[in-house]
C-alpha cells in the first residue's frame, strides 16, 4: 500500500495562502481515500528526529527495574512494560514497552515518573514541535472543510495531545494473534508517526487487506483517528493498522515516536456542517472527546490484564 499511500510535500504551507490551500486540498485527499499520508517537508529536522530517536533508545536499554521505576500511573504517563496493552481487545497482549507522555509540558519538574531532567527537556522540546505541526496540519484540514482556520486551535490545548516512545523488541514466544500492536484505528484527532528503519507497520486497505507501510526517510507518517472522522462525518477516515512483532532472529528492535493530537477531554465532537449533504446526513451524534478516549483505552488495558500470560 505504500505506492498507494501518498507523499505529500508540506512545505507550501509555508508560503502563504495558495501553498496553504493547496495542500489543504492534498490532505484532505488523502485522508478521505486512506486515511494515511506521509509528510516531507514538515518543518521538523532530522537531526531533531534522531535526537528524539536517541533519547528513547536510551531510556529502553535502561534496566527493567529502572524503567519499572518510572511506571505509568494515574494521567496517562510513564513507563509500561510488554504485554500491559491490548490495542486489539480480540487478540493477546500486545508485544511492545512505551513511555507515554501525555500534557508533557503540564506534568511537574519534581514528578518521579520522568527518568530525568535531562530527559524531561529533551522530550517536551520535541513534544513542542509536534504540537506546532499537528496543529498547521489540522489547520490545514480546516481550510479544507471550509471552517476558520483555527477551528481545531482551542480545541487541542494539550492536556490530552500525548508523546509516545515505543519499543519492539525481538520476540521468542509469540502466541497465535499475538502481534507488536493490535489492529486498532486511533481514538483521536491525528497522529504523527516517525519511524525508525525496522518496518513492521502495515495499513488496512479498502479491500481489507494489511500491506506494509514502510520507513520513507525524512517524512512522518500522518493518519486521522476517530473523532476526526465523526467531526468530518465520516469523508475523513479512521482506517485500521497494526504492527508485526518483531522476530527472534531481528539483529534488534523497533523504535518508533508517536504524537496523539486529541481533542480536549471537554470538547464536544459534532458533525462539521459542511461535511452534511442530502446524500450524506449526518451519521453520528454529539460525543465528549474525553468520554470517547478514555474508553477506548480502558478497554484496551482491561484486555490485557485479563488475558493469560505468556
């Protein structure tokens, strides 16, 4: 799917009204025809993507109990071991550790969950500049869905827009269904996704098939979730993805950064007007943003903490 799956030079949006329209009218494209779209051009440098790179990799060689020092608690922030996750309820724990970081810039200096300072200013640097770029790419979105371009703005203040460092490592057991990340579509507005060089993310196409959605250097991959999908009446899709594990006989794991770009948990999700047409009524009702997360990720963890151990 990846020849399928469009590249998308952002950088116009730079340059003023026309650029900004024009790619407005390619991401929009692409996100009604598959949901998926890799950036180039987006304002974030490679340099800081590695930086980032390298700032996970070393929390994740870290001891397990030093990681599990830094547990993920109340929030939706820490660290979380394999197995602790279910993405698709249907199917055994999922086979990857993160660090999540949800309202980073929000959560106390002194708080013991950061590994460190060090670790604390780097991450919600780069948490900063996925901010800005989620927010011109929903601005971008806006003009296409023909809202003021700031729409989205004061709906994605940050209390739940949420940095995510994933780790995949090589698996010896792997039970039957049992995969890196379930199938899943993402509960909110956008996510960007950076990649490290392993692979292992495949993208559910239209005919339901998983075909692989490879690294392409110096882009990130940007995919719509569900709220955007019920804020667009459905023109917008939420496709579903997922993510081999990785084998025994890997030389090492996958790396990847994960920036979720969710509505407040106040923000009230309705259908966008311009998205309702005689054709086309409006397919969903009125839902709190935070109501509509929260449940998604309490069914994923209770998933995981009552299926069996490997």
């Amino acid at each position: 799917m990846s020849e399928l799956i469009p590249v998308i030079d952002f950088s116009p949006f730079f340059t003023g009204p026309t650029g900004r329209h024009r790619v407005g009218s390619e991401v929009f494209k692409a996100a009604h025809e598959t949901g998926f779209m890799y950036l180039k051009g987006h304002g974030i440098t490679p340099k800081r993507v590695s930086e980032a790179f390298g700032l996970a990799q070393g929390f994740f060689r870290l001891p397990q109990d030093s990681k599990e020092c830094h547990l993920r608690t109340a929030g939706n922030f820490g660290y979380q071991a394999l197995a602790q996750e279910a993405l698709d309820p249907t199917q055994p724990p999922d086979l990857k550790e993160d660090f999540t970081m949800r309202n980073a810039t929000g959560i106390s200096a002194s708080d013991p969950r950061w590994p460190s300072d060090a670790f604390r200013t780097e991450a919600t640097g780069f948490y900063g500049e996925c901010r800005q770029l989620a927010a011109q790419v929903m601005q971008a979105f806006a003009l296409a869905l023909q809202v003021p371009e700031g729409f989205f703005d004061d709906k994605h203040t940050g209390k739940t827009q949420t940095l995510r460092f994933l780790h995949y490592p090589p698996n010896r057991s792997v039970r039957p269904g049992q995969l890196g990340a379930g199938a899943h579509t993402d509960y909110g507005t956008l996510t960007l996704l950076f990649q490290d060089t392993a692979g292992g993310l495949e993208v559910q196409n239209t005919a339901g098939q998983w075909v692989p959605a490879p690294p392409i250097p110096d882009t990130v991959v940007v995919n719509t979730g569900d709220l955007l999908a019920r804020w667009s009446n459905d023109v917008l899709r939420s496709t579903p993805h997922r993510v081999q594990v990785r084998p025994e006989s890997a030389a090492s794991g996958r790396l990847s950064i994960a920036f979720f770009s969710d509505p407040d948990p106040e923000v009230l999700v309705q259908t966008i007007p311009s998205c309702i047409t005689a054709d086309r009524p409006a397919r969903h009702g009125a839902i709190l943003a935070g109501a509509h997360i929260e449940e998604r990720i309490r069914v994923s963890m209770q998933q995981a903490s009552l299926a069996p151990k490997a």
